[in-house]
C-alpha cells in the first residue's frame, strides 16, 4: 500500500502541519495520540486516504479537506 501516517490536530491537519509522523507505521503513531488528535494517512503521491480522529478511545471517521474517496483501502482496525 505504501501509506505515510500522521497525527495533528484538527487545526494543524487542516493546514498540512502535523504534530507527528510521518511513518510508515500507523500503530507507532496510535500510543501517543492525545483525545481529539487526527489520525492521516496518505498515499505516496501525497493524496490523503484515511483520516480519522481519536474521540473517547475509538477512531471515528474526520473529513479531511483534502481527503479522496478510498474505495482500495480496507485497514484492519486499530487498538487503543
């Protein structure tokens, strides 16, 4: 798949700045978010193809305003 991962805050995601990352490796992210973090993973082209945000200890879909529909990407789910 070749994704990037970020994490940022929903201010800082929407300004493509990031308080994390980037790593080939989502779950070396996952640890260190805080409540309300964005989660971003992005193709190699730098398109955005996940986004989601940490609310209550579980991943919920954030819309990105960059982000693209992904109809390839099918990601195991994450654990907090």
């Amino acid at each position: 798949m070749g994704m990037m991962w970020m994490v940022g805050t929903t201010e800082s995601v929407r300004h493509d700045a990031y308080t994390d990352g980037p790593t080939p490796s989502r779950e070396s992210l996952v640890p260190y978010m805080d409540e309300g973090d964005v989660l971003v993973g992005k193709r190699r082209d730098g398109s955005v193809a996940f986004c989601q945000r940490l609310m209550n200890n579980t991943f919920v879909p954030w819309p990105h305003p960059m982000a693209e529909p992904a109809t390839d990407l099918e990601l195991p789910a994450l654990a907090i």
